[in-house]
C-alpha cells in the first residue's frame, strides 16, 4: 500500500520522472518543517550540477553546496534534484547560478538562513568558487550572515587539480 505524500507533493513517489531542458524553478516544492522550535542545518551536496557557459555554449560542472536553517517551509529533495538539473541546458556564468538557485530557496522557503556555494572545474586554467549567502532581515541570522561571508574561505584548500 502505496502511503499519500505529505503536504500534496508531486514529484516524491511518482510513478515517472520528467526532466525539464529549460531552467525551470516550478518544479521546486516544499514540506512543513516538523522542528520549528529548533535552529538546525540542512546540508545538499549536490556534487554533479551542470550549467552552459552563455557565451560558448561549453558546459561547467560544478560541486554545489547548498546549506541553510529552515524555518516553517523546506525544501523537497526530489524536486530540488530536478531543479538543479534544469540548469543543464542553461546558459550562466558561475556566480549568477549559485545567486539564483539562492534567490529562487529564498522564495520558495523563507529560510532564516541559507549559503549557496559552487565549486566550478576548472576551464582554461582557472576554477571560479562563487559563494553567496542570506540572512533573514533585522534578526540574528542576518547577522550570521555577515560574519560567515567574511570570513568564508579564510584558508582555502590545496587546489591540486581538482
């Protein structure tokens, strides 16, 4: 016996998967956070985003850390994969990718917190790292964020051709 998704989610459990071509943050979906109470990290690392450079057409692939404390609403993982795979066939530079994908959880879930980083292969001899990060407004979060922005990447690691 096959048990009702929570919250009316689509993607989980369905009997086929369609991939969207085309940036597509509609598939995004959300369930209740069951801890409101509690101020925890949940962590996706989602080590095979693809995206096409805009210019050349080429692709980049990335490792993609995506961190954040919910609060009433999170992010479904299923639908989160297929989000990150509607990128596949976009054409973005490195930094405007991790700054959507961070805009687009904004508005979905209303996080208090969220970073968003990707670690983008090097392409003619240089990887890009873009990091970006978001605290909820007037609150300790916001603050949060400050301080981890700053302080990012204070010793970075060993590039050893990755």
């Amino acid at each position: 016996m096959k048990t009702k998704n929570p919250d009316s989610l689509t993607k989980l459990g369905a009997a086929a998967t369609t991939y969207s071509t085309e940036y597509d943050p509609s598939v995004l979906e959300t369930f209740e956070n069951k801890h409101t109470g509690n101020d925890y990290f949940v962590k996706f690392n989602c080590p095979e985003f693809t995206s096409l450079c805009p210019i050349t057409g080429q692709p980049d692939f990335a490792a993609l850390y995506i961190s954040y404390i919910p609060g009433r609403k999170m992010v479904e993982s299923k639908s989160l994969k297929l989000y990150l795979f509607s990128f596949r066939n976009h054409g973005a530079f490195h930094e405007d990718c991790v700054n959507v994908i961070m805009q687009d959880l904004i508005k979905l879930m209303k996080p208090k917190y969220i970073e968003v980083w990707g670690r983008f292969l090097p392409r003619g001899g240089i990887s890009i790292d873009p990091y970006c990060n978001y605290g909820k407004p007037d609150s300790e979060y916001e603050d949060m964020a400050t301080c981890r922005l700053m302080n990012h990447d204070l010793y970075p690691e060993k590039v050893d051709n990755r």
